[in-house]
C-alpha cells in the first residue's frame, strides 16, 4: 500500500458527460500528479500541483482541468467525455522538493466511456 | 526531445536469466532517471532510481547501468522469478517535474 488513496476505483459514463476523480496523497507529501494510461500505453503526465499550486503541465486537454485543495487532496476533472478518453488515471505524490524527487502512485481510476 | 525510448516492448525470459531493458532519452537537463515495475491493475510502483552522477546502481536483484555520454541508461534483473513477471516503465524527468515515461517492457519470467 502506497499510501496515495484514488476514488472511485471504476466509473463507467457516457459522451458528453463530466466527471471527477479525486486523489488523497500520502501523509506529509505536498506534490501531486495526474497520470492517463491508455489500454497497453505508458503513462502520460498530465499535470502537478504542489501545496496548492500548478507547478508543472503536461499532456492535459483543455477540457480537463485539476485542483489541489488546502488539505492537499487533489481532484481531476475531466468534461465533455469522449470514447477516447477512456484509460487508467493514476494519481501519485512525492514530497515535491527537487531533491527527494520518488513518487507513489495510487492504485487508480479505471474511467469507461460509452 | 522530451521523449524517452524504451527497448523491447516485451521480454520472455527463464526463470534465473538475467533481463535486461534499455532506456535512451536526448534532454540533457534530466536529473533523475527512475524505473517503476506494474502489475496488472495495480498502480507503478518504484523500483530503484539513479543520478546521473553514478554509472551504477544496485538494489538487491535490480541493477541500473547508466551512461551519460550515451544518454542510455538499463535495468537489469538478476536471477529472475515469475514473481517478477510485470510491465517494467523507465522514466526521466528534471527537478522532480515533468516526468517523461517510457512506453513499457512486458516482461514474463517462465517457470
């Protein structure tokens, strides 16, 4: 167990719709990250916030968006769905200093559009 | 030149053999070269990690290689098990931003 909880574990909607994936990083991380993995596809990085603030971005689509919250749980929200954006999200999170740069990954969220 | 090359893109190997997976990346700003091992429906989790100050890196059975001028760096597994059977990811990334993954090794460890 890393110590990263993801909610929910699966989300099965349809085109069109807007969800939310929420993400709890390990006591004492203040960094978070946003993952897609697509069926047999690496990870992609999609954003990252420390302590409150986006520090990096990545791959994200305008029609997903992220925050991290003042009790730094971070939440990914993804709209107008489409077929392909159908994948793994993971979420991990590291102490966000330059120096201490390990993450650990949250066990996932398995999002299904139909 | 964010990219990160990753070779095979699967692995078969007998139990006891020795796998090894290579890694090749062009941004030179990158500081921190680590692998992660997945398996099915499970996050990645990391397995060791490297600088780019060292050549080498061992953690128990799992060996880095690095080489700088070459901007390669490899993972080998040393007396595999089918334990170790599992999608294996390098990545790179600068200042612990930005991490770049490979696309993956599926490795499978026969008995």
């Amino acid at each position: 167990d890393s110590g990263v909880t993801q909610t929910p574990k699966h989300l099965i909607t349809a085109t069109g719709q807007r969800v939310t994936l929420r993400c709890s990083p390990r006591s004492g991380d203040l960094s978070v990250y946003w993952y897609q993995q697509s069926l047999d596809q690496g990870l992609q990085f999609l954003i990252q916030y420390y302590n409150g603030e986006e520090r990096a971005k990545g791959n994200i689509l305008e029609r997903f968006s992220a925050q991290q919250f003042p009790d730094l749980h971070s939440e990914l929200n993804l709209s107008s769905l489409e077929l392909g954006d159908s994948a793994l999200y993971f979420c991990a999170s590291s102490t966000g200093t330059e120096w201490d740069n390990e993450q650990f990954f949250g066990p996932g969220t398995r999002l299904t559009v139909l | 030149q964010q990219q990160v090359k990753q070779s095979p893109q699967s692995l078969i190997v007998q139990k006891g053999g020795i796998p090894i997976i290579n890694c090749a990346y062009e941004n030179t700003a990158f500081d921190y070269f680590p692998w992660y091992q997945q398996f099915p429906g499970k996050g990645p989790a990391l397995l060791i990690a490297i600088r780019p100050d060292v050549s080498e890196k061992k953690e128990g059975r799992f060996t880095i290689s690095f080489n700088k001028s070459a901007k390669q760096f490899s993972l080998h597994i040393m007396d595999s098990q089918p334990g170790d059977s599992a999608t294996y990811f390098c990545a790179a990334s600068q200042y612990g931003q930005n991490f770049v993954f490979g696309p993956g090794t599926r490795l499978s460890v026969l008995p």
